[in-house]
C-alpha cells in the first residue's frame, strides 16, 4: 500500500565532491583540463588512424575504436559534472538519469571487450606472427568491433530495464556527481532483488570474463618475448603489453570496486574517486598510453604534418 502512494521522482539531486567553493574551481579547472585533453587525444587519435595508411592494421583498426568509445564515454559524464561543479543546484531530470544510465553502461561495457580484443590482437602478433594475417582479418576485426558493441548494448539495455523496475519515494538524492545504477539501487524504497542480481551477474559475466581473456593472453605471451634473442624485439613486445596492463588495470581495478564490492558511509567518498578514474581519468590516459609511447604513431603523425 505505501508503494501504491509513492508519487515517483521527476529529477535527482546530485551529491558532488565537495561544498568548499573554492575547491569546486579548482576541480573545475582540472577536469576541464582533463577532458580537453582527453577530447584532443582522442579525437586525434581517430583523425591520425584514418589519414595514415601506414596504421591501417587490425591494431589501430582496434585503437581507433577505442579511442571512439572513451571520446563518448567521457562525454556522457564530463561536461554535466562540469556544469555542476559552477552551479549551486545539482540535479538532473528522471529522463536524463535513464539516458546516462543506458549509455554509460553501454560505452563501459564496449570498453572492456574492446581491450580484450586488443589483447588478443596482441596474442595472435606476438606467438603466432605467421598466422597473424589470416586469423586477424579485416572481417574478423569487424565481426570482435561489432560484438564488443552488442554487448555493451544488451548490458545497457539490461540495467535500463533494472532501474524502471524501482521506486523513489523516501528520498532523491544521488550521492554520486552523475546517474548510476549503483547508487540508485541502494536509493530505491521497492524490492531490488532483481536490480541487485542484474547488476552483479553483469559485473561477473562481462566483466571478468572480459578480463580474463585479457589475462590469459599477456600469460601466454610472456613466454614469447623471454624466448626472442633480440634484445629490441623483447623491449618492443614489453613496452606494448606494460601499456595494455597499466590501462587495464586502472579501468578494471577501479570497475570492480565500484560494482563487486559492497560500499558503506565511510566508502563512499574512496567510490567517488574510484568512479573518477574509469569516467575521466582513464579515457584521458589511453590516449597518451597508447600513442605516445607509440614509435608508429609518432612517426605517421610526422609524415602527415610534413605533407601539410
């Protein structure tokens, strides 16, 4: 009968880092600067990948996918945690909830079976270079690129669907500075038995099985490069997967406590900071990981500004 009187909420307060003003600028200026960059990386990263043919492998075909997904991924938060930060009231409307729900589920969940794939990528090139060309086809990347993107899809859509199934009728606030399904499970006033167990068995089956093929493919490989006699070669094949395991590990160490870890009132504020490094740290660093470190990428970018 209570649940039969709840008037559902129309927006949600939104709880941010802090209510010092003056730390709100300067958290203003370090994510602008973060998201400016992240948007310039990765921008350039897709513009570079297109213009050069010399990237035009299954490798870059990967990175320029990725470097996509972190561009919208960090567009679905960023700028309305920017806003925000200058306003002094911090909501966001039930329908604007429901949205960067489905697509920061949608994007993270595509992000993780992009970086398995890259591992992959990164397995067939290292142990099986002859059978490189064949197994890592133009269509076999297309067909990794797709389903990455199905999954994310069939994960958005499923915690979409999760959070209809709530009610919020005690109270509206979100102690988070965006919309996810996390805090909201724990917001609601119905039965989230359903919620609970769509988000775990999501976190669980996407997640680490993601993971894992990441790990078993840098196992594999590491047995290669000890075996290559060229001192070069081994400091090429260490440098590519040191990059690959540095960003995995930020994204994944900080997905899994968020999602498989219970948070208490003395968590909440280490949640927040764990949330920032896989929304706006991280696609900021695959950019420069993965291009800077990268003697191919430097040097098409060198060939394309010496043409213009």
């Amino acid at each position: 009968m209570a649940q039969s009187n709840c008037t559902q909420v129309t927006k949600f307060s939104l709880v941010g880092f802090t209510e010092d003003s003056v730390s709100q600028v300067y958290l203003f200026l370090l994510f602008l600067l973060t998201y400016l960059v992240t948007i310039v990386g990765n921008l350039g990263i897709i513009i570079l990948i297109r213009a050069s043919p010399h990237l035009h492998s299954p490798m870059y075909h990967f990175l320029g996918s990725l470097a996509f997904v972190d561009l919208c991924s960090s567009t679905v938060i960023t700028p309305k945690m920017l806003v925000d930060l200058m306003s002094e009231k911090k909501s966001i409307a039930y329908a604007g909830c429901v949205a960067q729900v489905f697509l920061f589920q949608f994007f993270g969940i595509t992000e993780c079976f992009l970086l398995a794939a890259m591992a992959y990528d990164r397995y067939v090139a290292i142990c099986h270079p002859l059978l490189y060309p064949l197994v890592m086809s133009p269509k076999c990347c297309f067909q990794l690129v797709t389903a990455s993107y199905l999954v994310g899809l069939t994960n958005g859509m499923g915690q979409t669907i999760s959070m209809s199934t709530l009610s919020f009728c005690s109270s509206s606030v979100i102690n988070l500075f965006f919309c996810d399904i996390s805090p909201l499970i724990s917001l609601s006033t119905s039965d989230t038995t359903l919620s609970h167990t769509i988000l775990i068995t999501a976190a669980s089956l996407f997640g680490v099985s993601s993971s894992l093929v990441i790990l078993l493919s840098c196992v594999a490989i590491i047995p290669t490069i000890l075996s290559i006699n060229s001192a070069e070669g081994k400091r090429k094949a260490f440098s590519t997967c040191t990059s690959h395991l540095t960003t995995v590990s930020i994204f994944y160490g900080a997905c899994f406590f968020m999602y498989l870890f219970p948070s208490s009132d003395s968590s909440r504020a280490a949640d927040k900071w764990a949330v920032v490094l896989y929304t706006v740290v991280t696609p900021m660093l695959n950019s420069l990981i993965y291009s800077l470190r990268n003697n191919e990428v430097k040097e098409a970018l060198r060939r394309l500004t010496k043409i213009r």
